[in-house]
C-alpha cells in the first residue's frame, strides 16, 4: 500500500486546479463547476457523484457505500489510522483492509492509498503527517495544497449546520455527529492552511479572490502590512490586499483649495472602480485599521440593488452611515477621478457631499454591521474590525493606546512567520514612519506599549509621526491608570502556562466528521 503523495507526484495534480465537493447546501450547483477541475469528494460524496479521489476518515463510511464506492471513485484515501464513530482507531489501514471485502478490492487494483493524519497513534514511513483540527474538509484541503495543489476550489463545505438536500437522509446519522454546533469552526482552520502554502482557495460560487484596496501612503504602509496580515489570518478564502496609492492612474488636484483633499488618500478610494476595470467587486479600507473575523463575511454580503454598501451606525450613536469600510460595486460605480475633480471645479459638486455623503454613488445602503467599523473599541469575540481613528495615538506612532496590544501582536505574528521582516520594520523606523520604540517591543517580546520601561519611552520623546506634516491634531495620547493596571494583568496572564497548556489538550480531543 502506498502513500497520497507518492500517487500525487506521479500523477501531477499540483498542476491542475481541483475542486472538493462536500455534503453542504452548495453541493446542488456541483453541475455547473465538475467539469472544469478534479474532483475529490468527501466521504458519502461519492454516492451521488463520481469523483477522481474518495477522501474518507471514518471507516463506517467505507462500510455505507459498499459497492458503490468501487463504481463512483478512481482512488479511495484514508489515514494510515482511520477513525471510527469519529475518533481515531487503534488499528492500521494494512490492518483493516486485510478483513474488509471492500478495501480489498481497491487495495487488488492499487486504488487505495494511505496518509498519516494527526490523530493517529502510529505513523507509516516518512510521508508527511497532515493536521486537521475539526472536520474531514480540512484534512482533504491541507492534503491537497501539501501535495502542491496550488488552486482549490469547494462546493458544499458551507459552515452552518444543514446538508444539501441530496444528503437529507444522511443528517441524523452524520451531520455533526463530532458534537459541534455547525461547520463554521472549519473557516478558522482553511485561513492558517492558505497561508500557510500560499494557497489559492475559494467556494467555487463565489467571486475569487478578495479584492481589498486600502487608501495609504508609503509612511503607513507598516500599517497596512498588519492589516493585511490580520485579513488573511481569519480569511477561509484567498485575498488580495492592493494599495491605492501605487496606481499608475492619476489624480487632479481641485483648482479650489477648499476642495483639496483633507489627507494624501482621502481621493483614493473613488479611484477603485477604474483600478478594477469596472468589473466585480471591492472592499474598501483605511490603512488605521485591524481585521478580527473572516472578511468573507463582508465580501458575500447581497448588494439588494444598491451600487454602495456602508456601515450603519447604531442608533443611539447619532452618527450618519460610514464609508471608511465600503463594499462597491465596480460595474455599477462608473466613476472617473478626473470626471469628480472637474465636477467639484465647475460647482456642481459640494466636497462636504461628496466626502461625508457619497454622492457620487447612486444608490447606497447602509446595511454593513457596525462590528466591522469599532472605532477605537473592541469586545473580545465580538468586534470584527477596529479602526484607529485618532492619528495621534495609532499604535505605531504612539506607545500609549489601550488597544495597542491588539495591533503590536499581530505585527509580531506576522514577523514570527514571516510576512513581515525585521528589516523591513528597521527600514521604517530610520525613515521616522515609526515610533524608535516599537522595535524595543518587538527585540524584547512586549506586546502593551504601556509597559515599556522609562529608557523606552524617552527614546519616543522627540519623535514626529509624518502626519504632522499635513495637519495639526489636538488630540492626546489616552493614558491612565486604569488602563496600566489591565495591560499588567494581561502581561503577566500571556506569561503563564495556561494557555499553552490549554492548546495542547484541545488539539488532543479533537474529533472529525
């Protein structure tokens, strides 16, 4: 018996795009996507479609299908330790093929293959041992991209807690029978696996990948780093983060200064339309923000006939709707920066309408959730973007933010696995783009700027962020007491064992569907 990966590479499927068809409500549009890629299905899968590979983890799937799982596969794959009821096994694949009929068969006509997954007691020779934290979907996606499958595609892995109805019979005896409320846990693990291999994954029903165009300039582009870090590291489908402000297209100044733009980008994003060729969609960013959920959650929002979609403010706020965050859609928006520059010379254009109104946009509806634009808050679980409002306390021009922990974490993730170098941090700080002292945090693993120490602190002393370059800010950093005493009790908890100790005994008791 041999293993997947000897069979990948003498089959080359890192060249060829694959789709993996789960039990999902979206596996009913498989008609319109099988044709265009391999297809590998997950366990019962390949009753009711024939597939290039049968991922099974559960040995009861094998004895379900019975003979119908030697018509509808080329090859069957399952760890060297299947599960059985949903937990792993004490005996081997070699072990049980030799007693099952059926695995017998495919094991004659070298059509069964084998893997070491994570969970299993015993590993086979030295192929590769693949992680998977909750459901069959993972394993069979990480396999695939281990394998160098450098494009993936899904149908019926759709989070919630239903099967298409082409599965309805099976929903008492397997649908999260490993005890989970719904599918969604797996979305957590598809991001680390996309970048994990650099992955091109995506629903094959959706529009691929994430476009997300953030209004920038050099000086903050350590800021959108870090948000485009936090963006892929909760995003269970590929993104794309581009930066305005290195368009070749050109923006006119108002001939009028009281029509000039009140920052470098505030003109950035209606440059977005044309960037994209008039075609799709795009989301919309600040560079002083940070990412906390699966940004497909924003993507697959419903225009409903809107051409503009902003977030709503709650109503106790009083504030109008916000277009820091935007969902556009680009056919729809036919704007031309030249067109809005003139518009705004020859009077027919008010800039305060423009800016604080969206104007330009036809129809706008505001039916964002506010947990994707929290300005300068953040609850635990809750919040899915912050936005660092007040320039002068941005975490990386200023040590004092209550929040700046958040923000000065992800940056050492991103540096810890490298999407983020040292020197290119080192870079910004000779430059000034930076306060002197985030580089003392990152050398000494201090998260809460509020704890640096005094000879840290005056190294910011007579540091200038750039934006006072463009115009002056009244507001001060926001320090007290308080806020000390919590940084302290959240230093010393991220000192402890406890959460690492935690992760270890969660990744034990794990199950699979």
């Amino acid at each position: 018996m041999r293993s997947f990966f000897e069979w990948a590479t003498e089959n080359q499927v890192m060249d060829q795009p694959w789709l993996v068809l789960g039990k999902g409500p979206s596996f009913s549009k498989k008609d319109q996507f099988v044709h265009d890629y391999k297809l590998l299905g997950l366990n019962h899968v390949a009753r009711d479609q024939f597939v290039d590979v049968a991922h099974i983890i559960d040995l009861d799937v094998v004895d379900q299908l019975g003979e119908v799982l030697m018509e509808q596969c080329g090859i069957v794959v399952m760890p060297w330790i299947p599960h059985i009821k949903n937990r792993a096994g004490r005996q081997s694949l070699q072990q049980i093929t030799a007693v099952n009929p059926i695995l017998q068969a495919l094991n004659r006509q070298q059509r069964l293959f084998y893997y070491n997954l994570h969970s299993g007691r015993e590993r086979q020779g030295d192929s590769p041992v693949v992680f998977a934290r909750f459901f069959s979907a993972e394993a069979a996606i990480r396999l695939l991209a281990m394998a160098g499958v450098g494009t993936i595609r899904t149908l019926g892995i759709d989070g919630g807690n239903t099967y298409s109805a082409d599965f309805k019979d099976l929903e008492n005896k397997t649908l999260l029978a490993n005890g989970l409320s719904s599918f969604n846990k797996q979305f957590k693990e598809f991001a680390k696996i996309i970048m994990e291999n650099d992955l091109d994954l995506a629903p094959a029903d959706m529009p691929s990948p994430i476009k997300v165009y953030v209004a920038t300039q050099e000086e903050q582009m350590l800021a959108v780093k870090v948000l485009e870090y936090s963006i892929r590291k909760h995003a269970s489908m590929s993104v794309e983060v581009i930066p305005i402000h290195r368009t070749e297209i050109a923006t006119p100044l108002p001939k009028d200064e009281k029509n000039h733009p009140r920052t470098p980008f505030s003109f950035q994003r209606f440059l977005i339309p044309e960037m994209a060729g008039y075609q799709g969609r795009a989301i919309y960013l600040d560079s002083d923000m940070q990412v906390f959920k699966d940004i497909k959650d924003l993507w697959t929002l419903p225009f409903n006939g809107a051409q503009l979609l902003a977030v709503k403010e709650p109503g106790s706020s009083g504030r109008r709707p916000q277009f820091s965050v935007m969902l556009l859609d680009c056919e729809a928006l036919k704007w031309r920066i030249g067109d809005i520059v003139s518009a705004l010379d020859k009077g027919e254009l008010d800039y305060e309408a423009l800016m604080y109104d969206m104007s330009v946009a036809e129809t706008i509806s505001a039916d964002i959730d506010p947990i994707w634009n929290s300005l300068e808050r953040y609850q635990d679980g809750e919040t899915a973007l912050v936005h660092y409002t007040d320039m002068t306390t941005q975490p990386w021009v200023c040590s004092t933010n209550p929040l700046g922990y958040l923000w000065v974490r992800d940056l050492m993730e991103a540096v810890a696995n490298g999407f983020i170098s040292y020197d290119y941090i080192k870079e910004h700080s000779d430059k000034g783009y930076i306060r002197p002292s985030l580089l003392y945090q990152l050398d000494h693993g201090l998260e809460d700027g509020l704890l640096l120490p005094k000879a840290a602190r005056q190294m910011d002393r007579n540091y200038r962020a750039p934006f006072t370059a463009i115009h002056r800010h009244g507001a001060a950093p926001w320090q007290n007491k308080k806020a000390w005493l919590k940084a302290l009790v959240r230093h010393f908890l991220l000192k402890t064992r406890i959460a690492a100790l935690w992760r270890k005994i969660d990744n034990v008791l794990h199950l699979y569907d």
